[in-house]
C-alpha cells in the first residue's frame, strides 16, 4: 500500500469540497477499494471516507413509497429491512458478515464489478441512482465492465426502488469467491416485468428483454420455456465458458420467477 | 536428567558440555498396511452440473489406536483435502505462465459448508505384526480414500440419469460436469 491522507467529512458538502482537488477517492465500506490498494492497484493521494456522514445512511420509505437506502448503508442494514424482502434476500448472500457489515450499497454500484449483485437488483428494478448532482436511472447508469455513468468527482447519495408487486434474486455461486458465477433478479411491477442479469455477460450486468416480455404475459416458469441466450459475448473464464453461462442465465431465470411466487 | 543437563549454572563446564544428545534410527522391518473402505452419496443438479455430498462414510483398519480422537480428527482434515481435491482446488496458468487462481477469489478452497458430517469407523482394528505398538499409518488416508470415492459417486450419479460418462477431470466442478452432461 502507498501512503495516503484520509479525511473523515461529517457532511456531504464537506465530502464533495474535499474530493473536488483531484487526486482523491471516495472510501466507503473499503471491502473493494482496500485490497485495490493493497495490491498497489491504485494510488489515490487522498481517502474521502463516506461513512461517518449520517444523510448517506439508513433505509427509509420515501414519498412516492419506493425504497430509499443511503449509499454508505452497509448490506447488513439491507439484509435486516422487510419493505422489499427480494433485496433483503439479495444482500444478506452478499460475501461473508465481515464483507456485510462493511460492504455498502454505494461502494458496490460504483465499482460495477460485473459479477456484483446489487448492480442486478438496481436494473431489474428500475431503480434510480441520486448522486450529489443529479438522479440517473438504473437503464442508463451501468455502461460496461466496472463502468457507469458517474462524472469525476461525483458522489452516489442515495439508491431509490420502486417497491415490485413481487420479485427474487437466483444467484448461482463462482465456487472459489463466491461472487455471481450467473445471477439474475426478476421483478413484477403495475408496467410490466424487468430481468437483470449479471455475472454471465462481457458488458456487464445487462436486461434480458425476451424474456421480460414472455414474463409480461404469462408470469411463470413455463412461460420462459423455448427461450435460450447463446454465448456469443458472455464471459468465458476458468469457471465456465460462455455456452454454460447463457444456459445459467436460463436456469436461474426461471428459478428466480418460480421464487418469486 | 534432560533438565539437569540443560540447567549448567553449576556445572564444571571445562570438564562437561551441556546438553543432551543422542541419535537413534529406527530401521522398521517392513512398512505398515493400513487398509479401508470410503463410500458417499452425492446429488448432482441436472440444470447446473453443482454437485452436494449428502453423506460420507470412512472406515478404516489403523491396527491398535493409541489416541482416538486425534485419529478421527485426522481422517476428517484429511477427507476434507480430499473433498477439495475432487470438487474445488485448482492452480490454473495461461499461455504466458501466469498463475490465474493467485487468489481465493479464483482458487476454490473447500469451506464448512463444501463438506457434509462425516461417520468414520475404526472399530476394525487388527494390530500390525511388525512393529511393537501394533499400529498402522494414519496421516494421509482420508486425502487419499477421499478424491477417488467422491468422483466415482459423480459417474455413478450422471450414469443412473442416463448420461454416458466414464470420466471426468478433477476438480469436477459445476461447469464440467455440466459439460460432461452435454455429451
Ligand atoms: C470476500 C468478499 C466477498 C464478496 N462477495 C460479494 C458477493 O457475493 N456479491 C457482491 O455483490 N459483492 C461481493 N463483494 C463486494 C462487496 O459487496 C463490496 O462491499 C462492494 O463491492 C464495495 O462496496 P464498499 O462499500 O466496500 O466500497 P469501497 O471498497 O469503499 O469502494 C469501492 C469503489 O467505489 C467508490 N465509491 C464508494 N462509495 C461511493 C459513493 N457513494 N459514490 C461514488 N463512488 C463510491 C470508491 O471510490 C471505490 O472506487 C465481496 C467482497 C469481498 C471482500
């Protein structure tokens, strides 16, 4: 690790004037960032905990009744709220009780590991990504292998969920870390289904549009029957080729509808 | 003796060295035959190739058993090397010799809930004839019964669903097992 300042703002302004010199990085639970630097993967000059800023944390319902959690929230929090019990599901699988008493919400989306989960439950469920500067929709946020849409500088603050009729996470496990090898998160709203799937594809986490619509008209199991990804552009590694991975997707799809009940 | 010879304080020590030395070989007359039996049932997921170990049995012939607890804790460290072996562990290196599983984010190390509870047995136990303790090794049985009795369950299972599956690499993880299902 090469030596760095940290600095420890109680306010998100004073977040946003000391990340506005360039050179510094947001450290929220650290579960991602800290190994990085252990590694000697980066070498930011200056560490900008989020932790200790009490408007970045917690859970609540906002006015439109969707699921507001604050970025710094750790998943542990996540796992413990009954308003949306499939990202209660999603997160309390998330890593190990150290990973989720750290580990946040925030830190998570920021990084878009490909093979994350919350980055499923965020696109399948349309959820909005509030930044110190603006809201951006969970459909234009994720823009490729830990890649998104946010700007130098900016800041998630907050993670909005529409709260689905119903909806599941199917994860099938990477054996060695226990990431998504495949994941999937199916989510049933008044407008239609939304099925995001991660883990399995080389532009990360992306929406499985036939099977949305076989899911709009018939919300089962069976419904999805016929319908097949192939493995043109799905990740091929040590665990599974590209072929398995699209057929993973398949499986867990209908796992995850037939969980959601 | 030991403690005085290595508490010299009032030794003459231009007459006498301290401590105490002595070197002994022991050249056994033959090695020793441990001898057992390993059986487990497995259950594989058609959709997915991931393969559970429902129950694991271990008996085996370890001649007179002077510490029985140490001896079963032995087979069960050694079992859950062997369960590594055959479902997890794997160094994988790419064509310019780099190591990709550097990192138990990609080296697969059996954890508590790989393996299930395991019945062992040592009640058959017939003493070695040529040693005078009666005993047999131990150490490794476990690591070595384990790897063949898990992936022999793994064809035997694929086999009873109708697959034509005589073989498969270790570690048989879910995706080659999967692979092995598409014929
Ligand atoms: C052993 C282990 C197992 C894991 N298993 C899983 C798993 O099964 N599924 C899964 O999804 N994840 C898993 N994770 C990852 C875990 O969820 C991390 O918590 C997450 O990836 C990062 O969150 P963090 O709060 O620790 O972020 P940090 O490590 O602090 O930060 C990560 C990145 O995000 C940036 N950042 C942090 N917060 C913000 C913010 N509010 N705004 C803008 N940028 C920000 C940082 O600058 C950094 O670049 C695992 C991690 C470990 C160590």
């Amino acid at each position: 690790m090469y030596a760095f300042e940290l600095e420890r703002p109680s306010t998100l302004a004073d977040a946003v004037a000391a990340l506005s010199g360039g050179e510094a990085q947001p450290l929220s639970g650290g579960q991602t960032l800290i190994p990085t630097l252990k590694q000697r993967l980066a070498s930011p000059g200056k560490l900008v905990s989020l932790t200790g800023i009490k408007e970045l944390r917690g859970i609540r319902l906002d006015d439109a009744g969707q699921l507001a959690v604050g970025a710094a929230t750790p998943h542990v929090q996540v796992a413990a709220q009954d308003h949306y019990p499939a990202l209660a599901h999603l997160a309390a699988n998330i890593g190990d009780p150290a990973v989720r008493n750290r580990g946040t919400i925030g830190g998570s989306l920021a990084n878009n590991d490909p093979s994350a989960c919350y980055p499923a439950a965020a696109l399948g469920s349309g959820a909005t990504i509030v930044t110190n500067t603006r809201e951006i929709k969970a459909d234009d946020y994720f823009t490729g292998l830990f890649d998104t849409a946010l700007e130098e500088g900016e800041i998630i603050t907050e993670v909005r969920f529409p709260v689905p009729r119903r909806a599941a996470y199917a994860k099938f496990e990477q054996p060695a870390s226990r990431f998504a090898l495949v994941g999937v998160f199916v989510a049933q709203y008044a407008q239609g289904v939304r099925v995001a799937v991660t883990g399995a594809s080389e532009g990360g986490v992306f929406r499985w549009a036939e099977a949305e619509k076989a899911l709009a008209a018939d919300f089962s199991a069976d419904a999805l029957s016929g319908l097949a990804l192939d493995g043109a552009g799905m990740i091929a590694d040590l665990h599974g080729s590209g072929a398995y991975r699209a057929h993973l997707t398949g499986v867990m799809t209908r796992r995850a509808v037939a969980a959601a009940g | 003796m030991t403690l005085a010879a290595y508490v010299p304080h009032n030794y003459p020590l231009d007459e006498i060295e301290p401590g105490l030395e002595e070197t002994a070989f022991y050249d056994p007359s033959n090695f020793t035959y441990p001898s057992g039996a390993y059986a487990c049932e497995v259950e594989v997921d058609p959709e997915t190739g991931k393969v559970t170990i429902e129950r694991f049995s271990a008996a085996d012939d370890f001649g007179n058993i002077v510490n029985p607890m140490i001896v079963d804790g032995q087979v069960h460290g050694g079992i859950g090397q062997g369960i590594g072996q055959a479902l997890l562990e794997h160094c994988v290196y790419d064509e310019n010799g780099q190591l990709v599983t550097g990192s138990y984010m990609d080296y697969a190390m059996p954890r508590a809930d790989d393996v299930p509870f395991y019945t062992v047995d040592h009640s058959c136990a017939t003493p070695c004839t040529h040693n005078p303790l009666g005993v047999k090794g131990c150490g490794e049985a476990g690591a070595i019964g384990a790897p063949t009795t898990v992936v022999n369950a793994v064809i035997d299972a694929l086999q009873s669903g109708g697959h034509k599956v005589d073989h498969i690499d270790m570690p048989v993880s879910p995706s080659r097992v999967w692979e092995a299902m598409q014929g």
